[in-house]
C-alpha cells in the first residue's frame, strides 16, 4: 500500500472517529452538551431532544466518511456541520481551544473533499 493511502485512510478515519465520538457522546449524555445550544433555539424546541437530533446527524455523518463512499459529499455535510458549529461557538466564545480544535478538524473535512478518494477505489 503506497503512503498517499495510508494517508487518506489516516485522514478519514481521524474525521469520522471525532463525528462518531461526539455524536454517541450527545445521544448518550445530552445533558453535558446543553450549555452549547444557542439560547433561541432552546425556546422553540426541548434543550435535550435538540442535542439527541445533532448527535444522530453527527453519528450519521461519521459512520459516512468511515464507509468512504461519495466522499466528496460526506464531505460537504461534515463541514458545513462543522462551520454552523465554529460560527456558534466564535460569537459565544470568542477565539477560544474550542474554536481552534474545531477549525483545525474543518481543515481536515476539507482536505477530504480535495483528495482523490483513493483508498475507496480498491
């Protein structure tokens, strides 16, 4: 296996192991996340059933860049997940490691959507 597949293998699995991680985390202990959500969206819809819902799309979005197929799409969902999320977090928070973490893993989605999906074409 040559390294530029060893790279995109590397590369995808780190992305979708963060979407995964903090996708079951939100399922499975929404409470520690409901300090995340924008005050006005916790006044239309349950704080809880809100962060269950972003779970279940980040987990979804995991598992799809694990599976590598139509990549450049999966792509384009993780990171507008992504930006919606640094764009939250920026005018709460300010600059912040929060923001920096979140903003060096859109980097990598995008990386994702630039590549040439090798590893998937075997």
């Amino acid at each position: 296996m040559d390294k530029s597949k060893i790279r995109d293998y590397l590369l995808r699995g780190g992305v979708a192991f963060v979407f995964l991680s903090f996708g079951l985390w939100e399922i499975i202990n929404p409470q520690y996340w409901i300090s995340f959500i924008p005050f006005f969206l916790t006044q239309i819809v349950d704080s809880s059933t809100l962060v269950i819902i972003h779970g279940g799309f980040l987990t979804a979005i995991g598992v799809w860049i694990a599976s590598g197929k139509q990549l450049k799409a999966a792509s384009i969902a993780a990171g507008a997940m992504l930006l919606g999320i640094i764009v939250e977090l920026f005018i709460t928070a300010g600059f912040s490691d929060i923001f920096v973490r979140d903003a060096a893993i859109l980097v990598m989605i995008i990386s994702l959507y630039f590549g040439d999906n090798s590893a998937k074409k075997r």
